[in-house]
C-alpha cells in the first residue's frame, strides 16, 4: 500500500488530498498542527479503517519534526506532501507590509518544507515512489508578477516572495535529492476555494486535487526540479 505524508492536512486542500488519497487506498499520515481543530478529517479517519492516522505537527517546530520523524521510523513515505502554507492576507501593499508576518510566512512557507524534507529524507529515500512534492503558487512565478490580468502585478510581497524562494529551494533539492533516487517537484494548486484562496476562487477543492493526484501520479525522477501547473503542464518559473 502506498503512503503520503500531508502537512497542513486539516486545511482545504490538506482534508481533500487526505480524502483523495485514502478514498484511492493509500495509507495517509495527516500532519496537522492542532488535532483538536482537524474536525473536518474525523469522518476521513473514521471511514479509513485504521488507513488515515492523525499526527501532531507544527512545521514551524523543529523539535516537533524531528519527533515525528523519529515516530515514524519504520516507515515509509511515498510522497511527501508540503502542503502546510500561510498567506493571511491579500491586503498588504508596499508601505504597509507587516514585517514579523513576513517572518512567519518565510518560515512556514520556505524554511518548514525544507526543514521536513530533510527530516524525513530516509523515509521517501526508502519507498517506491520516492517524492518530495511542495505545494507552491503562481503567485510566486516571476512570469505571473509581470501579467497582471487577474491580480495586479506588485503588492503581496510576503507570500510571493516566500513561494517564489520555496521554487529556488525545490531547484536544489532536486540536485541534492538525486544521488537517492529522490524527486522534488513543486506543483501549484490552482486559484482554489478554501480560506487561504477565498470563496470566489475558480476551483473546488475536489478538481484541484483530482489534478494534481494525476501530476504527482506520473512523475518520475526525469521531472525532478520542474514547476507543474495542476493541469499537468509545466509552469514559467
Ligand atoms: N487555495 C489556493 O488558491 C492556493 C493557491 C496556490 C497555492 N496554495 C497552497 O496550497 C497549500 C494549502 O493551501 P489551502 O488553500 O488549503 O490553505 P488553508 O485552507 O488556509 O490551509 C492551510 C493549512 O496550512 C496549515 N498550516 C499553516 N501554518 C502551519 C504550521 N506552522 N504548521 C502546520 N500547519 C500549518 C493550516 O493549519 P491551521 O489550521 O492549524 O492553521 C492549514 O491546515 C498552501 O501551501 C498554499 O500556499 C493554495
């Protein structure tokens, strides 16, 4: 049976890859920061059979992460799943950019998926599939900021810049990752309705992550290093 590790799985994508994967068989560790607020997986877990198991995770705690990893030990971990982000606002502009959320997004955003990657480097390393996969934004490809036609291009530094960093950081996994046999990818989601994407985004939950499921269904260690749109098609950095 394989197996997923999903950060950030009580949020909208989080609950809807955890459903996915496990309506599809896979065995699913649902990282999430507080299980007492992860209610929306209770029936996942449930219905499972024993398959989705709920674990404590703050990706922003390094102590936390390297706890897990040591819990999970015998395991392994097909795909790993970064999928735990922060956005909080769509208001800041340039002269109004609040500098301490800014921290904390690069940390959630850059540092933590770096930082899980290589806390649980053996376990993917270990598994058939053998894939660390982030979940980045067009928001932060250089090509989008220049566009302009849904968002203006500019503002949105902190999560911009945070995505646009977490690309870099994926480039050079896929270098690091190699010699183990281990691809990272970064994939964006689409505009999506859940609370960091706002209830007039595009997409449903459901057909973002139907698409994305197909992405992370046909990587090889040939993608490794590459920006995939949900669609499946490669995405200007
Ligand atoms: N929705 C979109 O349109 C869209 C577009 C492009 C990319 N994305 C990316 O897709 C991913 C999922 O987004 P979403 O739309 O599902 O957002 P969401 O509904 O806001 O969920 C975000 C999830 O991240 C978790 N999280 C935040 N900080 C964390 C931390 N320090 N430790 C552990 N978990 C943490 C949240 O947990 P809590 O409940 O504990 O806060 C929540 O489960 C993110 O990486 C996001 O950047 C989303």
């Amino acid at each position: 049976m394989p197996s997923i590790l999903i950060t950030g799985a009580n949020g909208g994508l989080g609950v809807e890859l955890t459903r996915q994967y496990s309506a599809d068989g896979w065995r699913v560790l649902a990282a999430v920061r507080d299980p007492a607020r992860a209610s929306d997986l209770d029936p996942i877990v449930r219905a499972s059979g024993g398959g989705v198991t709920l674990h404590r995770l703050d990706v922003n705690d390094r102590a936390q992460i390297t706890a897990l990893a040591k819990d999970l030990a015998s395991e392994s971990i097909d795909v790993l799943l970064n999928n735990a982000g922060l956005m909080e606002s769509w208001d800041y502009t340039f002269g109004r950019i609040d500098y301490a959320l800014w921290e904390r997004i690069l940390r959630t955003n850059l540092i933590a998926p770096v930082n899980v990657a290589n806390a649980f480097l053996a376990h993917v390393a270990r598994s058939e599939r053998k894939l660390v996969v982030t979940l980045s934004s067009g928001l932060g490809s250089m090509t989008d900021n220049t566009w302009g036609k849904r968002l203006s291009p500019g503002r949105l530094y902190m999560y911009r810049s945070s995505k646009a960093a977490m690309n870099m950081a994926t480039k050079c996994l896929s270098f690091d990752l190699k010699p183990r046999g281990v691809a990272a990818v970064v994939i964006t989601p689409g505009h999506v309705r859940t609370r960091m994407g706002g209830p007039g985004a595009p997409l449903a939950a459901e057909e973002s992550i139907t698409n994305v499921r197909k992405v992370i269904a046909g990587l090889t260690l040939k993608d490794s290093g590459k920006f995939f749109f949900y669609t499946g098609s490669e995405y200007p950095w």
